[in-house]
C-alpha cells in the first residue's frame, strides 16, 4: 500500500509502567477504509494500544500518527475524539431509561441536544438516520423499547450503533462480543464487516470464532509487540502464536 492510504500509523511505541513495558516497540499501519482485529492473550497490550490512540495513556516512546499528519501524542482525549475517532469500551453505556430510538437521537445530535430536551421533535435528516441505524443494528422491532430492557447483544449493537452516528473515521471497538451467544457474535461480525463498507475499525478481541467470520487481516500481540500478522489462517498456523497460546 501507498503511504498515502495511512489512516492510522503507530511506530515502536513504548508504554512503561514502573519499568514494565506494557507496550514494547509497537508498530502498526492501518489503511483507510481497513477493519483490522487485533487479539492476544491476557497482558499483551490490547487495552493500553487503545488508551494510546485514544490519548488516554501518553507513549514513552515512539510515534502515533492519525490520518499521516496528525501527532496523536500531542493530542489530549477529547481532542482525538473530536478528530472522529470513536472507542466503544467492553461495558456498554446506553441510557438505559431511553428508548432505543432516543438513544440513536442522542447519539445523532451529540453535544448540540442534551437529554432534557428530547421532547422536542427529531428533524427529517435525523429521523431518516435513525431508520438506517436501526435496520443495520436490527433493532427495529425494539425501537420503542427502554434500553435498559434491551438483552446484552442488542444492547451492545445499540451502542456500536450510537458510536457510528456520530460518523467517526475510526472506530475502536473493545471485545464487543464478550458475553454473547453464539447467533449474537455471528450477528456482531455481521454488523462490523457492514460498519466496515463505509468506515475503517479496529476490533480487540479474544473470541476466535468472531475474528474468523470478520475475515480481516489480524495482528497477534504478545508481551506488548506484534507476535505475528496476516489473515486468521496464517497467524493461527504461525507456531509463535500456537506456543503463545497452548503454552510450550
Ligand atoms: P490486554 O488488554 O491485552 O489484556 P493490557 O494492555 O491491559 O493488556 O495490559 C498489558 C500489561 O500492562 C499487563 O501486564 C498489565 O498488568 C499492565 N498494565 C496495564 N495498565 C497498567 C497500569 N495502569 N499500571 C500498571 N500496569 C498496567
């Protein structure tokens, strides 16, 4: 690929906590328009790679570059979120009094409608989003529904869905499939490779099964590096990764 696809560019990024090194000369090239898993055991790093392109944790070392000119280590939280990239943590974090519908409402208006002044009707614009949202999340039989009374799969594609409306150019999503049923997790990597047409993600996740069906390219951490990458096939025969995780 040409440097000119560069959405997101991490080089030998070092996160040290009291000298243990979460993160150990990291690096990793997303593509525009790219969905990449990222998966690894307990410690590998996962989580603190997220915190890093979120501008929650600050690297020791190295570079993080979003969008080929942007330093994201110079950047606090708010403002890498506001250069459009979304995380959606494991928890989900619906407002569970609110319907389905008014959650997509909120999420569509952002900052601009607070949650007391939902009574004030949605615009065409917002109503015809949120029917698109609502047909990709499969929740359109539960629009009228409480959140709160959602079942654990919906709940986490309401939220995935409430993440795209505010039309982030990367999405960070944090194992969305833990917990789920099997149909749940089909579903979830039904909903991401959709998301995918349209948007770049990045998804963490242990569940195998789930980065099978996503069908992307796959980054194995271990011990904060990159253990191995290329598709599910070539990593899960990669007798690295096999020792990582059956042990020697
Ligand atoms: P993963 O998400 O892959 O399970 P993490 O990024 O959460 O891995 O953690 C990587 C390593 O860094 C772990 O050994 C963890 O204990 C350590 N670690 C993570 N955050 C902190 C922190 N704030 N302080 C100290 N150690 C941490």
């Amino acid at each position: 690929a040409e440097l000119g696809d560069t959405l997101l560019y991490l080089d030998n990024v070092t996160v040290s906590f009291d000298g243990f090194r979460a993160l150990n000369a990291l690096s990793l090239v997303l593509e525009h328009g790219e969905m990449r898993a990222v998966i690894g055991p307990n410690g590998a790093g996962k989580t603190t790679m997220m915190d890093v392109i979120t501008g929650k944790t600050r690297p020791d070392e190295g570079e993080v570059m979003f969008d080929r000119t942007v330093d994201l280590t110079r950047l606090d939280e708010p403002a890498i979120a506001a250069l459009g990239i979304g995380r959606k943590f494991q928890k989900p974090t619906v407002f569970e009094p609110h319907s389905v519908w008014d959650n997509f409402l909120l999420a569509l208006a952002g900052d601009r409608r607070p949650r007391f002044t939902l009574w004030a009707r949605e615009t065409a614009e917002e109503r015809d989003r949120i029917e698109e949202l609502l047909v990709l999340t499969r929740l359109q039989e539960v629009r009228h529904h409480r959140a709160g009374d959602l079942s654990h799969g919906q709940k986490q594609w309401l939220e995935i869905g409430m993440l795209l409306a505010q039309d982030p150019q990367l999405l960070l999503v944090d194992e969305p499939v833990a917990g789920m049923t099997d149909a749940e997790t089909a579903q979830t990597a039904e909903l991401l490779r959709a998301i995918n047409r349209t948007h770049s993600v990045v998804v963490v996740e242990h569940d195998m099964d789930f980065v099978r069906a996503l069908g992307v390219k796959v980054t194995v951490l271990h011990e904060g590096s990159v253990l191995s990458e290329g598709s599910i096939d070539h990593v899960s025969a990669d007798p690295r990764v096999v020792e990582v995780y059956l042990g020697r």
